[in-house]
C-alpha cells in the first residue's frame, strides 16, 4: 500500500512530519486530505502560540513545516494565526524555525496575505517581537505593495509613522529593511529622512550603504522595477515546500547517524550558530555581524 494512504487523518500527517523519511508521504497525504487539514494545521500553530514557551519547543517540532504547507496553498485563514505566531518569545520562535527566521518569514507570511497589512504594520511595531522577524515584515511588505500596489499608500504612510515613532528602539537590521522597503516600492519623497536615518547611525554602514538604497530607489521607480524584484528568488512566494524534503534514503541515513552517534565520522568543525560570538573577533553575535 502506498505510505501516504495510511496517513487518513491530519493528526497522523502531523506526526509523520516529524520523522524526516515520511515527509514526502505527509506532504502529499496533506494534499490529499487539505479540506481537514487546514484547521488542524491551523490548531496546531494556535496551540503552539498559546505555549510560547522554549521549554515546549519539542511538542510543536513540526510547525514550520506546517506553515509551509499553508502558504504553499495560500490559505489566508492561516495569516493571522502565523502572525501571532511569529510575536511569540524570541527564543521559542527561533528554535521552531531554525533558518527560516532569516531566509523564508517573509515569503511564508506574505503567501498567505488576506489583504490586511495592519497585520504586518502590528508585527513590526511589536518591540517583542524577535528582530528578524520584524525586520522580515518589511520585505513581506515589499511583496504585498508590488503584487497589490492598492495597498502602497498604507504601507507609504506606516513606514513614514514607523520612523517618527520608532527612532531610538529599533534594531539596526530592521531599519536596514525599513530602508529598503523605502527604496523598492520607490517611496522617493521619504529620501531626506532615509539619510538622516544613515547620518544618525541608524542604518550602520556593516548592514547597508545609503548607495544601496539609491539603487533600490532607482530600481521603485522603473515602471518594470517591481516585475524585476518579485523575480528574485527572495521576493517570490511560497511555493518549494517538497524540495527541501531529504529523499527517502538520505532521512533514513540521517536517522541512523542521530541514533547512532558514535558509529559516525565527526565533523570537523561544528555548523556556526546564529547566536554564537562571530569568527571576525568582533566580539558581536554571528547574526548581528558576518552573519
């Protein structure tokens, strides 16, 4: 019998998203199965955000990946549910989503739009909120005004609010978003305060030269600018989930090395953490540095 049709109901698919060789079945057994699977999906991020605890990071190991799915299917009941998600304790964030808080939170949220963006203005106005996070819901903006260009003047008006109200309490790496956000939907009459941002140390030469944001400006302005940026594999909307699943013989593979750790040849150097001191001897965590 063919793995997937063993998974009959959405609790089962959950379960087996935690063991990495029966992704591929779960995935497709989830596609099958999406009329049910949505709400359970969508009840495992809630419960998820009601524990909000990193000491539970091991009962909701598997809510990245449901996210994924949600957004692969555009499901917009799932956006503000992943908004509130994503305000939960930095750290219990973090763990659940491992690389994605840097390189996927924007496409994931931004998949599931339903036409809202107080709900991004909220997440980004949270001081709570981990930075990356914050800093991402610019870029999922930035998606938001090119795809519904509708909704730019509310954007214009958050990020011109955002500046006055936010100057002292922002992190540099969402203010570099900011900035970018700015230049990309080409929101030109915000240049002056832009630079003063850049002048004031805001925006810290490391993350970003105001150069940058004149070529993200110029690039807002082209009437094909935005066609251009929503190419851009970082700029597209979800919709890989399955290649980022290991084939069948590789999962099992990785299973036997966690079992089985010592029948195993070490790495020579260990994966450098995000939160780990940076190699530079900057003396700066790996994310806010090189990272």
């Amino acid at each position: 019998m063919d793995l997937k049709e063993s998974l009959n109901t959405p609790e089962e698919i959950i379960e087996a998203f935690h063991e990495p060789y029966l992704r591929k079945a779960a995935y497709h057994a989830a596609f099958e199965r999406k009329q049910d699977a949505v709400p359970a999906f969508i009840g495992y991020i809630e419960a998820a955000t009601e524990a909000n605890d990193v000491e539970n990071v091991d009962d909701f190991g598997v809510v990245y990946w449901l996210i994924c799915l949600l957004a692969e299917w555009r499901e917009t009941k799932a956006y503000r549910p992943i908004a509130r998600f994503f305000q939960c304790e930095p750290q219990f964030v973090e763990e659940l989503l491992d690389d994605a808080i840097t390189e996927e939170r924007h496409r994931l949220i931004a998949s599931v739009f339903d036409g809202d963006p107080s709900v991004l203005f909220d997440i980004i106005d949270n001081e709570n909120t981990e930075e990356y996070i914050r800093s991402g819901m610019f870029d999922a903006l930035v998606i938001v005004g090119l795809t519904e260009p509708g909704h730019l003047d509310a954007i214009g008006a958050f990020a011109k609010r955002f500046a006055t109200s936010h100057f002292a309490r922002a992190p540099n790496v969402v203010w570099m978003k900011w900035a970018e956000c700015v230049g990309l939907l080409g929101f030109q009459e915000m240049t002056q305060l832009v630079r003063y941002m850049f002048t004031a140390g805001r925006i810290t030469d490391d993350l970003m030269e105001f150069r940058h944001f004149e070529q993200d400006l110029k690039k807002g302005l082209d009437p094909r600018g935005g066609e251009r940026t929503l190419q851009q594999e970082y700029y597209k909307l979800w919709d890989d989930t399955v290649d980022f699943f290991p084939s069948e013989d590789e999962a099992r593979h990785q299973e036997r090395r966690r079992r089985f750790p010592n029948r195993t040849r070490r790495r020579k150097a260990s994966k450098l953490g995000r939160n780990d001191p940076c190699t530079c001897g900057s003396g700066k965590k790996y994310k806010h540095c090189c990272g």
